[in-house]
C-alpha cells in the first residue's frame, strides 16, 4: 500500500477493518505501558485522527521520538474508536519517524497568544487556529473564482509593476534596479528614470482597476484576484501593506448594478463558508467569536441598507453620540463612524453612496450636483469599509477636466483616456479586500491573522 488516506477522508470513512496508511504532524501523545494514543493531523480538517500505538509492538526508541510537532507515517487499520466524540481511529501496525522535533519545538503546549504566534509565522500554519482560518481563505479564494466565472466574467491580470498611481494617494512602493547609492542623474542633478530598469518611474501597484477597465471596454464583464500594495503607515488591524484584491469591472453597469453585484457577491462568498467550512467555523466560534455564525447568516439573509453619503452624515451629527475623529459634510468616514451606521443604528450592512469629490479618486462619474461622485462603499459590521467602488466617469471632456483639475498626469495616462475617445461606455467596478473579507468571515479581529506573512510598517519578516 502505497497511497496515503488524508485524515479528512479517514474521519469520514465507514470501511472499518480496511488498512490505511496516513501521514502527518503529531498534536499530542498520552499513554502508559499497556498503550500510546497519538493525536495526528495533517492539515486536510482541524480534526485530529487518533493513532493506538501498542508499546510491545514498537521499538522504544521509536515511541520516545514521536514527540509533539513530529511527523510520522502510520500504516494500520481502521477501527471503530470506543472513545466519544470520534467515529473511527487507527490501530497502528508499522510507525515511521519522517521527521522528529524535539523539546524546543515553540508550539508544545496549547494556548499561546495570537502575539506570540505572529512571531512565529512560519509555524503557526500547524494550530488549530491558523490551519482552519487558512483553509477558510482557500475557500473564499475558490468560491470567489467560481462565482465569476459562473457569471461569466474573464479573469484579468493587471501588471503589477505599473507607472501608474491608480488612487492617487502616492502612497507607493518604488520599483527601481537603479544603485541607490550612486544613482545616475540628469544634468539638473534630479535622478535619471530613463536609465531605470523600465526607462522610468515605477512602482507596485495600488489597484489592478484602471487596467481593469481596460479589459471590461473589451471583454465586457472582467475581474482581478491579485495582490497590491499600500506604502501607507497605517499601523491598524484593518490594513497591509500587501494585501489581495477582487475588482470586479464591469462594461453597461450603471451604480445600481454595480451596488447589486456586490451585494449578491458578498453573501454567495459567505454562504460558501456557512455551507463548506463548518467545522473549521465551529471551531473558531466556540475559540474567538460566539456570535460568529449568526453574524455571518444575517448578513447572507437580509439586504443591505443603501443610503446617500450625506444621509450618512445627517445621521451621524445626530447621534449625539462622541466620536474620536470630528463628522461633518465633506470630511471622510473613519471606520467608528462607519461602524455606529452599521453596528449600531441600521444593525444591517450599508452601502454608502454619492460622496464629495473632493475626497473620492479622480475616476469616479461626477453628479450634476457638481460636489458629489456615484461612489458606493460598502460598509461592514465589525470591519468598515469591506468594498469600495463606483460607475466611472464616461465622458472624455469631464475625466480629462477632473485629472487636470487633481494633478493626475495626463499624458501618461493618454492610454486610459483612450477607453474614453474610443467607444466610450457606461461602466462600474468595485474592489473587495480579500482580507477584510476574512477578517468577518472568520471573526478575527486583526488582519495580520488571517494572511499567512502580513507585510505591515517595519515588518517583512519570513
Ligand atoms: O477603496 P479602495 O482604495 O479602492 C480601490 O482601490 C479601487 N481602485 C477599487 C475599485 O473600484 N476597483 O480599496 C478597495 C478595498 C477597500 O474597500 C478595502 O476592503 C481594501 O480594498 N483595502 C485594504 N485592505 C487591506 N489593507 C489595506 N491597506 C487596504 N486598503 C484598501
Ligand atoms: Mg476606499
């Protein structure tokens, strides 16, 4: 017998009396002279198969090593467990040590701090906590998948190396092969880009959206599942440097459709989690959050509040409630003030639309008010803002206005001015932060624990 059994496989087996081989990372060991029980796992369930281990049968030595955080190769026979709580287990007949771990393996007992384990990083994948929360983000990158191409939508790749600055916040990571120490400059003594690696100014990119909408005033319907990255100095537990994003981009989509699909996106990707991930949910209920579930069914079961970003702020100054950071028509939200809307005053998502302008990117499609945008955020219990979006400007006099107006360089930009000179069309899009999205999935309340390396402000460790 060649073939390995996963352990999420063996748990749901019937054929007891069948021979099985498993392989897998040792939780724990308990026993006495008479019998050993090994708690295996192998990262197929957060459920654990238990090995019974005859000590007559094995050499001692053999036994002494299978320590916990060691990784061993069972062959035996599926038996029915006369222990509660677990169906089957597997009565041992040959045990090899694949890797031994001894007595400083960091993870020997149970119950560190989420602290501690973002120190250690590399082997936190191997708790409970972090291999249900990564099996989770792989269902969620999956479900997402499956949604939009059951949509049909095209899956984009925008570049990520771009010229390009898609938010305009020029918070930016530099892309460069140039010796920082000498660099070659110009004869006005500024740095010269046309010697750099792309013969100019580059950096990671912030957004795959203005490419996107390239593909969408082609393909029609596309969307992007990528990474991007934020130079901000956000030290919060809502934001990475690195982080994944989902921009959907949309062709004849007007803010109406653009608000619908990401309400009905949002709650497919939630449900897959109710419907797919329920042990690995369960156990991150009964460990972090006991109103996990319930949070997650309520917002796959009622619709989304959808309110102009001036009613918001009507609501807000009424409140009469104290906020940190100050409210008022034309300020931005900070996520207490997002949070009050949803937590507390409708208690259901909000998609916020129609902000100011002045403190939305340059894309947006302006209103006939002349002060406010057709953004949309939508806004998230415990989280804030989880999506942000809204319908682009269409028109090629009032987009090239608006980017001189706000600096936005145009003639770099001539090529996402041409979706505007050439059959220009109604379109909509909105990016979704894969993270944020784990953060409410899994009821974790800092971001860096649902990535598996967090990139943050003075920290590319691993
Ligand atoms: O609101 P943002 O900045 O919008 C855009 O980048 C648009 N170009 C998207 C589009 O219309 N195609 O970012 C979108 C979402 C936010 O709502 C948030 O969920 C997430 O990306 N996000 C972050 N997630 C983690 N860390 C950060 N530093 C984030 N910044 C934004
Ligand atoms: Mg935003």
């Amino acid at each position: 017998m060649t073939q390995r059994t996963k352990i999420v496989q063996i748990l749901a087996s019937k054929e007891t009396g069948a021979p099985v081989l498993v392989k897998g990372w040792v939780r724990t060991k308990r026993g006495n002279k008479a019998v050993s029980f090994i708690a295996l796992n192998d990262g197929s369930t957060i459920n654990n198969i238990q090995i019974v281990a005859d000590p007559n049968l094995f050499d001692e030595e053999l036994l002494k090593n299978i320590t916990t955080g060691a990784c061993i190769s069972v062959e035996g026979t599926l038996v029915d467990s006369p222990a509660s709580g677990q169906g089957v287990e597997v009565q041992a007949k040959t045990i090899e040590l694949l890797g031994g771990a001894d007595n400083t393996y960091p993870l020997q007992k149970k119950g560190h701090t989420l602290e501690f384990l973002r120190e250690i990083a590399h082997l936190r994948p191997r708790t409970n906590t972090f291999g249900a929360i990564l099996r989770i983000r792989h269902a969620m990158a999956y479900a997402i998948h499956e949604y939009f191409n059951k949509k049909g939508f095209c899956y984009w790749h925008s570049p990520l190396i771009t010229a390009s600055d898609c938010e305009g916040a020029g918070s930016m990571f530099q892309v460069t092969t140039l010796d920082l120490q000498n660099p070659p400059k110009t004869e006005d003594g500024q740095i010269n880009y046309a010697e750099d690696f792309f013969a100019s100014h580059t950096n990671l990119t912030v957004s795959g959206q203005l490419e996107g909408e390239l593909g969408a005033m082609a393909l029609g319907e596309i969307y992007t599942f990528g990474p991007t990255f934020r130079a901000e100095n956000s030290n919060t537990p809502r934001h990475l440097a690195e982080f994944w994003m989902v921009e959907p981009e949309m062709a004849f989509y007007d803010i109406k459709d653009n608000m619908d699909l990401a309400e009905d996106s949002i709650k497919y990707f939630v449900k897959y989690a109710l419907d797919n991930c329920a042990d690995d949910l369960a156990f991150l209920e009964k460990m972090y959050d006991n109103e996990l579930t319930d949070r997650l069914k309520f917002v796959t079961e009622n619709d989304f509040i959808r309110l102009p970003y001036t009613e918001g702020v009507e609501i807000l100054e009424k409140s009469g409630k104290k906020f940190e950071f100050p409210v008022g028509w034309g300020l931005d939200l900070q996520s207490e003030h997002e949070r009050y809307l949803v937590e507390e005053h409708f208690k259901k998502p909000v998609i916020l639309t129609d902000y100011p302008k002045e403190i939305k990117s340059f894309y947006m499609k302006q209103n006939d008010d002349g002060k406010t945008v057709r953004a949309m955020d939508v806004l998230f219990p415990k989280i804030g803002e989880i999506i942000g979006g809204s319908e682009r400007e269409a028109d090629y006099d009032k987009l090239y206005n608006r980017m001189v107006e706000m600096g936005i360089p145009t003639d770099s930009m001539s090529w996402y001015l041409d979706t505007r000179r050439f059959g220009s069309a109604p379109h909509s899009g909105f990016g979704l932060g894969f993270e944020r999205l784990l953060l409410f999935v899994t009821g974790m309340a800092n971001i860096r624990d649902v990535i598996p390396f967090p990139r943050t402000p003075r920290n590319a460790e691993f």
